[in-house]
C-alpha cells in the first residue's frame, strides 16, 4: 500500500518514500543520494516514527527546499542548523513556518528585524519565506529533521553528509553564489567555500540565545543582507530581491 501511494505522485508517507522521490530530481547527483546514505538517514527517520515519536518535519516537506530551489536556480543559500523542534512549525525551509496564521518563532523575528535596519523592508504579517526559495534562495539546514521537544536530536543521523555535497556542488559551479552562514554547525558546514569566487557572510545565529552584549542582536549588527547586496553590486550582479 504505501508503496503504491508514494510512486502514484501523491505526497510520500514515508521519509524512505521522499527520498525515493527527490533523488529523481535535479539533485540526484549528489553522493548523499547516489551512495545509498539518503536511504540509510531515511530508515533510521522511519524507525523512530514506527517506535511512536513524532519526527518534524513530516516526509512530505522534509526536501521542500530542495524541492522549491534547483540546483541551477540558486542565487543565494541561507545555511542554518535545523528544523523547528515545535509541532506545527517546521516545514522544510530553515527558518520559515508554513501557515501564515502560525506565531513567528524568536529566531525569524530576528531576521525580520536585521531586514528592516539593513534594507528598509517592512517585517510581513507571516513567516513562510516560500517566496524566497521560489526565487533561487535556497533555506537549507545542516540536519534536515528533528524529535519534536528535542532541537539539535537527530544530528548524529546522517545529515551533515548532504549538507556537505550540496555545498561542494554549490561551491564548483560557475556562477557567484551567496552564502549566508548563520551560526557554528552552518559556519562548519561551509568551511570549503571560495570566498575568492562567492560571497560567504558568518554571523551569529539568529537565535536569542545567541544575542549577545549589547542593545542589539549580534545578527542584526552584522548587517548580512546589506553585506550580500553590496558584494552583487560590486560584481555588477542584480540584488537579491528579499521582499516577502
């Protein structure tokens, strides 16, 4: 049954499901899928789902940002750590919530907030940044699912392996990249990057437990969004258009 639903189009049930239905994509190349390791991180994920916890993200939305950015769309990659630990919250895109209805978590009003002082643009009603990974954003985490209650809980799961070969892809191409680093596990998982060819902005993760002295947000000091518009214009690149 479930695998007549998951190879009919329909949503995947499972996370061995949605890696069957992503690595057919234009990031099945990449070794994570190639390897047989998406499978291995997927079992371990459906393992725990069939011993009653509740993973987040579900399996329909665990890709969504590889999904809604493809490899030859992506002007800029917004690196975190992972998913909303909070039910209802995580939706495959780092740092964004899905419903518009749902409350902003800490971390995206901080970024709301270095939005407005960088660039003047008013913080939406909503968090769903889905127009972001539509426009070559891609909002990627270094550990792609989570325990609900339990941030950081599923790191040792195989992860950061797919996080490195998107990386390592991004890093080789061509065309100039964006890479905005926010934190420690983002910041490691960059650590390859060409500063000579793309742009790499490390600041402090959004999150309030990373605020730091001062009135102000170590984040929303740094200024990361006036640092990346800045670096396309000298290159005489359009700027990334951050409205939500």
């Amino acid at each position: 049954m479930t695998q007549s639903v998951e190879k009919s189009g329909l949503a995947p049930i499972t996370y061995s499901g949605a890696v069957d239905a992503i690595a057919t994509g234009g990031w099945a190349n990449l070794d994570f899928f190639r390897s047989g390791a998406g499978r291995e991180t997927a079992a371990r994920l459906d393992a725990r789902v069939a011993a009653g916890v509740q993973v987040l993200p579900p399996p329909a939305d665990v890709f969504k940002a590889l999904e809604l950015t493809q490899p030859d769309q992506v002007r800029a990659v917004i690196l975190g750590q992972d998913p909303y630990p909070t039910p209802g919250d995580a939706h495959g895109l780092a740092f964004s919530v899905a419903d518009p209805e749902q409350r902003i978590p800490a971390s995206l009003r901080t970024i709301f907030t270095s939005l407005e002082t960088d660039l003047g643009i008013s913080p939406p009603a909503h968090g769903n940044l889905t127009r972001w990974a539509r426009s070559g954003i891609l909002l990627l985490n270094v550990t792609l699912s989570v325990e609900a209650g339990k941030a950081n809980s599923h790191k040792t799961f195989g992860w950061s392996a797919l996080a490195g070969d998107i990386m390592e892809h991004l890093n080789e191409r061509p065309a100039p990249t964006v890479f905005m680093l926010w934190g420690k596990f983002a910041q490691q998982a960059g650590a390859g990057i060409d500063a000579s060819r793309h742009c790499v902005i490390e600041t402090a993760h959004p999150s309030p437990l990373a605020r730091g002295p001062g009135p102000q947000h170590r984040f929303v000091t740094s200024q990361p969004f006036t640092q990346a518009q800045q670096w396309l214009l000298l290159r005489g690149l359009p700027p990334i258009d951050w409205r939500l």
